[in-house]
C-alpha cells in the first residue's frame, strides 16, 4: 500500500511526532584538543591588564549541509547532533 508524503507526516504528527533536522556538530580532533588546551592554559594566569588590551571577534564559515538529516522524534525527545568533518 502506498501512502502520500502528507498523509504519513499527518498520522506522525497525530502520534505526537515531530520532524526535525539534526543539528550539525564538527569533530574535534585529539591534536586540536591539545593545542586548544594549551593556549588556554598558556593566557589563564594573564592579568586583568593584559586582557583590557584584547578585543576578540568571532569569525566562521557558514556552508549550507546538502546532507541535513531528517528526523522524526517523539516530542518530548531532542534531536541527537550528527558528525560532521
């Protein structure tokens, strides 16, 4: 039996499902850990002082993900994170 693409997302959501695209979370690799930690590490013990003279920005690349996951939960479950390179 075939059934339309509206008529199983009407019968999810009349089961108290919900649809959702798994959020993106990119990998950490052990080398980046390391060398994340020892910069921390490294300015932890800086003075007040020196922080006055900082000004931090934050840059990224936005992608759009050609491979969003679809996801059908019920609703009082969270979406897991997928891996991404």
């Amino acid at each position: 039996m075939d059934i339309s693409r509206s008529s199983s997302y009407g019968i999810l959501k009349d089961n108290d499902y919900r649809s959702t695209i798994a959020a993106e979370k990119r990998e950490i690799d052990e080398f980046k850990q390391a060398t994340r930690l020892r910069w921390a590490e490294e300015y932890i013990s800086k003075a007040d002082e020196y922080w006055q003279n900082i000004i931090f920005t934050d840059e990224c690349l936005m992608q759009n993900n050609p491979h969003k996951q679809r996801l059908w939960l019920p609703e009082e479950e969270d979406a897991p994170p997928t891996q991404r390179d």
